[in-house]
C-alpha cells in the first residue's frame, strides 16, 4: 500500500475517533445537564447570586460589589422558572451596593463575559451555563493538542478520557466558580509543556501561564500557593530560567489589583478576604465529636452566634471568621489530638478519593486504584526526564499542595476536585506514554538482536 493511501488511512481514523470523542462528550453532558437544570429546582449554588449581582455592576464600575437590595428580593435566589431572569429592580428603584469580601470575587468577571456573550438566553445563571459549556467543549481539541505533542493516538485517549470523566461533566453541569479550576489548571500545565517542547515560543507560552494563574488568584485564594509552587518550578529548569521576567510581570498586573483589593479592605498585606476559619470550623464536624460541630455552615453561623455574640453579615465574614478562629484555636489549646486526627483522616480519605462525597473519576477504575497508577506514573515521568519530568514533577506537586491544603482546612469533595482531577489525568496520560515508549525500546531492542536462524546465515549465493 501506497504512502499516500496509509497518509490518507491515518487521517480518516483519527477523524473518526475524534467524533467518537465527540459523542461521548454530548451524550455525557447532555444526561448530566437534563438531569440537573431541567426541574423545577435546578442546581444552582445559592452563592450564584451575589456573583451575578456582582457582574451587572461591572457596567457601572463597581468591581466586586454586591447589591442587597436586590438579593432581598423575593424569588432573586430562585428565578420562579428557567425564563426568569434574576435582576429584577424596576428601572431608578434604589440600590444597596456594598463591597463583598465573603469569597473572592473573580467568579463574577466570568458571569458578565457570560452574559455578554449569550443575550439570547434569559438574563439568569443559564447564561453562565452556556458559556461552561461552551469552554467545556473546547476542552476537548485543547486536551488533544497538549497530549498530541507527544503522539496522536495519546492525544485521542486524552480527550476521550477527558470527555468521560465524571468529576468534570458533574461540575460542568452546575453554574459556579467549581468547574473554572479545570480549563485554568489543562491551560497552566499545557503552556509549560509546550514552553519547553518549543524553545522559540518559550516566553510566550510560560507568558499565558503567567495570565491564567493571575487570573486563578482572583477565583480562589488557593491559586497563591500554587502559583509560588509553579513558579519555583520554572526558575530550576534551566531552559525557563532566562525567560521568566514577562510571564512574572503578566502575572503582577493580573494579581496585584486583587492584593491591594484584599489589603485596603483588612488594613494589612492580605491575599485573600474569604473566610477561611468558618470553612475550618466546618471541616471539624465532617466526622463525629464531642463539641456538637456539623458540617454545615448554619452550624458555625449559631454556634459563633450563642458563644461569641456575632452575626454573621452576608457580604463579609470577617467579624463572624475571627470568632470562628478564636473557637478553632481553643479547640487547638484543649484537645489537639481530635484536630490532629481529624485532618489526617480527612487527608487520607481526600488522597484515597474514598470519601463518600468525592466523585469516581472512571467508572472502569475505583479511584483508589486510579491513584496508585497515577503514582506509579509518575515515577515513570521521572525516569523519563526532560519534559515528562517537569510535567510530572508539576503536576504530583499541585495536586500535594492544593490536597494539604484543602485538607487544613476542610475535605476535597466534589466542589474540591477541580484541580487535583486535571493533575491525576496529567499523570495518567505521561505513565501511558512512558509505557508505549517501553514497550517501542523492547521490541527494537529484541529486534536488533534477534539471533539468524542457520539458513538465515548462509550467503544467498551458496544456497
């Protein structure tokens, strides 16, 4: 057969396995959306609608700003049906805007690029459906472009396996910050590999990491410390090392708003207003105890409320949060050993995928085994060296950081599984690769050294 025949085979056999893909992802989007939006009580955190508040005053200069007003309205938290749109004010009715420091705020930049983008659609959290979508779908050929560097058919199963997971078409199929962590960490670690594969477009690549992880911080506070980690990973390899001035001064201008943002608002450097110890406080009562702790948010909101005379204020936690941390620390001074031992378990559990509230990655896999073959694959990657390494390396990293930390203060479940999802496929994928390269060596090796049979050494001219 012809080269030309087999050029023309390749291309039709990647064309179908692409529909394939495809497929799999509208028909395991399609399910999960129609399930969760398609009731009369669609699946919409009830945090969307600050968010949403937030982005109509982005048109008036009011970054990070929430109206009161208008989330005291009857039927704002639940639109009455899909049709209904949340901003329902009459036009010069009064306004309550005030700032809100009660999670970060980024959340609400993608609601307004969302409602700018889809006006046909109901002015409500719908909006913001559509666009996850629509960035979910274009996982699909982005997934496959990172993997395919390094081989078509690892790119195909990369966006299958993409396609078919299901921590990644749960979150999608619910409108809130959750699913952002997904396309931000595939652009991060995506942009580092193909800054080392490609030296030429090195400071480019490593310049748009730079942007998302600017970006990420103002999503969740979380992206600080793994920014730092990624950052230290670039300046030790050596082909980054000279080209890091852009991609640091991109991620300043993106970040530094957010800082001086978080510091006017506490009076000190601070890189976060969200209330981190109320989430703490939270976390403890994930497993029984002796101080009458849930895991609810009610919970701490009462218990702070009887023992420390604090009500919490919807737009800021603050006062309510260092209540909460005064009880977590007296926790701390008279029984350690409960905090000690139900952050282990927590961790245990978070790094096993074993908790009840944490999603099966693939239904062919427990995540229990999932994880000891991602684990296994990176071993591989570093064995691999050069930019399987550093993918590798990066990848264990963030997913280490971002689970301790997690688990410091609460559980990795299914709102959780963002990042520490897309740094498991990572892996997966590099101990696929290493394997096809280990079995690509054996058979070359034993078919260079291959033994001649006795007729095979015999001259042809002797025979």
């Amino acid at each position: 057969m012809s080269n030309v025949h087999l050029s023309w085979l390749k291309r039709l056999a990647i064309a179908a396995a692409l529909v394939v893909v495809g497929l799999q992802w509208v028909n395991s989007r399609f399910v999960i959306v129609w399930q969760n939006q398609n009731a009369s009580n669609p699946v919409v955190p009830t945090s969307y609608r600050a968010f949403h508040s937030m982005a109509t005053g982005l048109r008036e200069g009011r970054i990070g700003q929430v109206d009161l007003r208008v989330l005291a309205l009857p039927g704002y938290a639940r639109p009455i049906s899909p049709s209904t749109p949340y901003e329902r004010l009459p036009p010069g009715a009064e306004h309550g805007w005030v700032n809100f420091y009660t999670l970060d705020v980024g959340y609400s930049f993608i609601v307004e690029a969302a409602r700018l983008a889809f006006p046909a659609l109901p002015d409500n959290h719908l909006r913001a459906l559509a666009l996850q979508l629509v960035v979910d779908a274009a996982m699909i050929p982005i997934v496959f472009f990172i993997f395919s560097q390094w081989n078509i058919a690892l790119g195909l199963i990369a966006a299958y396996l993409y396609a078919s997971n299901q921590v990644f078409f749960d979150l999608v199929s619910f409108p809130f910050y959750y699913f952002w962590d997904i396309p931000l960490t595939f652009v991060v670690l995506g942009a580092m590999l193909l800054a080392y594969r490609r030296p030429t477009e090195t400071t480019g690549w490593l310049t748009l990491a730079g942007l998302a992880l600017g970006f990420g911080v103002w999503l969740r506070g979380s992206w600080w410390p793994l920014s730092l980690f990624l950052c230290g990973v670039a300046a030790s390899t050596p082909v980054f090392r000279r080209k890091l001035l852009v991609p640091i001064i991109a991620f300043a201008v993106v970040a530094t708003p957010q800082v001086v943002r978080s510091s006017l608002a506490r009076g000190q450097l601070t890189f976060t207003t969200r209330s981190v110890w109320h989430v703490a406080m939270v976390g403890l009562g994930y497993y029984p105890n002796p101080y009458g702790l849930g895991n609810k948010d009610e919970d701490v909101f009462e218990l702070t409320r009887q023992k420390y005379g604090v009500n919490y204020k919807y737009e800021d936690y603050f006062v309510h949060d260092q209540a909460a941390k005064k009880e977590w620390l007296s926790i701390w001074t008279s029984d350690r050993r409960f905090i000690i031992r139900s952050f282990f378990a927590r961790l245990t559990e978070s790094l096993q995928g074993s908790r009840e509230t944490t999603v099966q990655s693939f239904l062919a896999f427990s995540n229990r085994t999932y994880r000891i073959v991602c684990l296994l694959s990176l071993v591989a990657m570093i064995l691999r060296g050069g930019e399987k390494r550093l993918l590798g390396v990066a990848a264990a990293g963030m997913h280490a950081i971002y689970v301790v930390l997690t688990c410091l203060f609460y559980i990795v479940t299914l709102a959780y599984q963002g990042v520490s999802e897309v740094t498991l496929l990572i892996l997966f994928i590099g101990g696929l690769e290493a394997a096809v390269y280990a079995i690509e060596r054996a058979v070359g090796q034993f078919g260079s050294t291959r033994t001649l049979a006795p007729d095979d050494q015999v001259p042809l001219s002797a025979r």
